[in-house]
C-alpha cells in the first residue's frame, strides 16, 4: 500500500458538488438538530450558504455531539467566526468567503508530495468536511466554488500528511532507541502508529481527518476486534512492550512511495554563516547576532555538528546515519521534524522543498 493508491475502496458519501437530493441525509439526523439547524439557518442574511459537517454527518456522531456548521458568504463577512451555547447542542459556527474558499480548493488541488511540508491539517480537515456536508441552503455564487472540492482529494492529502508524520515520529524514536531512551522512543512510536494507521485508512476511503476516530475508523472500515482493526489500532492503544519490536512492525507495514523518497532527498537546509556554533553540555548552542541563542540537542544536535564542522546536508546526514546506525531515510524524516523550529527562526536557512 502507498500513498499513491487510489481511494476508491471504503465507504464513500456524497459531496457538495454533485447533483443528489440531499433530503434523506437531512432526514437521518436527530429531530432536535434539524430544528436547531432551521433557526440558525433561517437568521442567516442573504447571500450566505450553509452546511453541517463533522461527526454527525460522518456517521460517528450520538446524542451529545455538537453541531459543526460552515456558513459561506458570497462577500467576506463582518464576523469571521461565531461560536455559541444553542437551546439543544453547542453549535461551532465556521465562516468563510468565496475567496478563501476558492483559495483552499486550489491549495489542496495542487499538494503533492512536494508540497507536503507545507500542508496544514486544519486546511485538510475544512476540505474533507466541506465535501462530504450536507448543504442547508447554496447561492448561485457558491456552488460552483464548491463543485471544486472532493472528498478523494482531501483523503489523498491527508494519506500524505499523516505519512509524513508518521515516518518523521519513526526516525526520532529510531535515534532515542539508538541512545538505548526507550520511554521516549515508546511515545513516539505511539505518535507513528497512529498517525500511519489514520494514513492507511484515509487510503481505503476513511479520510474523516481526526485521530480521536481513528478506533471508529477501522471499526467501520475492518469490523471492530477484526485481525486488520487489531493491527491498526493496537500499536497505539495497546503497543506491547518492546519498543525495538514495535519500530520494527512499524516499519514492515510503512511502505515509502517514490515521491516521499524524493521529498526527503530534496529537504536541504544549512547553517547561514550569521550563525556559530558553541559547544555546552551534552547539546550545541547555536549563537546569531547578539542576543538570539537557541539549542540543539538530540537528533538535531547529531546533524549540526557535522554541519558546523563544514560539510553540507547530505554529508552530515549520512555521518550521522553512521554514528547512529540508523537508517538514513528515517533519520532524515526525524532531524527534519527537530529542526523545524530553528528552520523558523533562521538558525538554519532551508534550501529545498520548494
């Protein structure tokens, strides 16, 4: 299984853009919550669309959930957002404009493997959910902004996040493991398998892009306490209690499809030559200008000290991978992960993934 595979298989629900009555999904939802939906729908101005999403149209929803609601304004609204206490649910009202909207359709149309790095889970999340709500009332303007979002496309991206993700929480408990740190290294082994299970289902048709679901998902997508449930959901609810067994099933069922490959190669960064590096205890300060000092420990720390002896990224990478004695791979998902934050603050300048 790679995240190049199709997401045909699994459960599929209905969009915004196609051309179904929506009245029986309307019809499935609890007496009190399409009343509720009729007052707020019915206070809106014109010019706004309206949809409800979330848990309760997914399907995972009961009697206390909460009401997700999107509205969309033709023209950007006065007030962005509005979150309220209504008679029956707490309803989290969302508002958008077509501009944002169109511009979150083409950011998830266009995300590829190259663009992983740059992809947010909210963006992810507002796509799927807009793609498979249930439209209350649509404008002319609307709709066909809408017609551009698809559930495929947003369980792609999301496949691609969480793998990401996974493999990066793979390579930091690598390098904890390697240090013989395995309380560490468990919880993110923990962090991997949960985010490589949510990639394997959204795979398979269940893109609902939140981890709380993730036991639903592979209930609803293999039959709860089924040998493929359990192989999914165990690793994070019930790993067992060796963590070099657990990296290793890990990696057995992670499969890297050339694209992520070739994102990992083309991640370079390097140290700007505003930055020095001083040596402290068991960790490197890195010093720019007067007064801005951050430190690099752990797997960061392994790859900046090849850095700051002179040799680029993928030669320090790989001395690290020998000092380590991790895979390569893993250790570039990891120390990418760990560098993250002095990526942001300059003290490493990025030079790929573009």
């Amino acid at each position: 299984m790679t995240a190049q595979t199709s997401t045909t298989a699994g459960p599929q629900r209905p969009q915004l853009g196609g051309a179904e009555d929506q009245t029986d999904r309307l019809a499935e939802l609890p007496a009190n919550v399409r009343e509720e939906l009729a007052a707020i729908t019915g206070d809106l101005a014109d010019g706004a669309s309206a949809f409800i999403t979330g848990s309760l149209v997914e399907g995972f929803g009961n009697e206390h959930s909460d009401i997700d609601l999107y509205v969309v304004r033709d023209e950007r609204p006065a007030q962005a957002v509005a979150i309220g206490i209504r008679p029956t649910r707490y309803v989290d009202c969302e508002y958008f404009d077509l501009r944002g909207l169109e511009a979150l359709a083409t950011r998830l149309m266009n995300a590829g493997w190259p663009q992983v790095d740059s992809l947010r889970q909210r963006d992810i999340d507002r796509h799927y959910r807009l793609s498979v709500g249930v439209p209350l009332r649509v404008t002319d303007g609307c709709r066909p902004v809408l017609a551009r979002f698809d559930a495929d496309v947003a369980r792609t991206a999301y496949a691609r996040f969480t793998l990401a993700r996974a493999h990066a929480s793979l390579g930091s408990a690598a390098f904890r493991l390697s240090k013989g740190h395995d309380r560490p290294a468990r919880m993110m082994l923990r962090d991997a398998a949960a985010w490589l299970g949510n990639s394997e289902l959204a795979l398979e048709g269940e893109g609902y892009p939140s981890w709380k679901w993730l036991g639903e998902k592979a209930a609803r997508r293999y039959g709860r306490g089924s040998d493929r449930f359990r192989a999914v959901v165990d690793p994070y609810l019930a790993p067992g209690p060796d963590p070099v067994r657990q990296a290793e099933a890990l990696r057995l069922r992670m499969r890297l499809p050339d694209g992520f490959r070739a994102l990992l190669h083309d991640r370079v960064a390097r140290l700007p030559d505003t930055v020095r590096c001083v040596e402290a205890d068991r960790s490197i300060l890195l010093v720019k200008g007067a007064d801005a000092v951050a430190r690099a420990d752990g797997l960061a720390e392994v790859v900046i000290r090849e850095l700051a002896r002179g040799a680029a990224w993928p030669e320090a990478v790989a001395a690290a991978a020998r000092r380590t004695g991790m895979d390569e791979l893993e250790l570039r998902s990891g120390v990418w992960r760990e560098t993250a934050g002095l990526r942001l603050s300059g003290f490493l300048v990025e030079e790929g993934t573009q």
